[in-house]
C-alpha cells in the first residue's frame, strides 16, 4: 500500500505530484527579492561591465529588476548604498524602472 504525503493540509501519491505543486506555487508567488539580493545583484552588473559602460549597466538593472524595485519598500539610495556603488546613483536606478515599461531585454 504506497503511502501518501501531507504538504500544508493536502495529501499527494507521490514525490513527483508534491514537487508539481511546490513548482507551480513558487511561481504563483513570484519569490519577491529582498533588498540584500537586490544591492547584490546592483553591485555585480556594475562591476563586472567594461569600462565607461557601467552607467548604462545601472539604468539596465532598473529595468531588468523594475517590478522587484518597485515592490521593495526602501528607497533606490538605500539600495546604491548597500551595493556600494554610491547613492548618487538611485537617478539612474528611477530612470531604468521608467524605462522599463516602453523596453524589454534581448
């Protein structure tokens, strides 16, 4: 008799048919990133670009992360400070999230 496997009040067949279900609400939530991950992310888009392209790796990031920023409930200095890249920097971290809406990535 295979035995079934609880997960938050729902009792599934399998591994398989519990990892599905972790998927699929992983997704749903769409995994906020935290402030920490977001500085981390800043820090190495800006230091790992070629030289005098690390402004346009800054606006880049504001778009790449923009729902993320928008979400996060510090400002765009806190997060040029915490990735050490200088608070001066939160204009070009705005201006990526506004761009964000009329670009997308390659």
């Amino acid at each position: 008799m295979n035995k079934k496997i609880c997960y938050h009040d729902k009792y599934y067949n399998d591994c398989e048919q519990l990892h599905i279900f972790q998927f699929r609400r992983c997704v749903k939530e769409k995994l906020k990133m935290t402030k920490q991950d977001l500085a981390s992310e800043l820090n190495k888009m800006y230091n790992n670009t070629p030289k005098g392209d690390s402004t346009a790796m800054i606006r880049l990031f504001g778009i790449k992360y923009s729902d993320d920023l928008k979400n996060c409930t510090c400002s765009m200095s806190e997060i040029a400070e915490l990735a050490e890249i200088g608070v001066d920097y939160h204009a070009k971290i705005s201006k990526g999230i506004r761009l964000a809406k009329y670009v997308r990535m390659k």
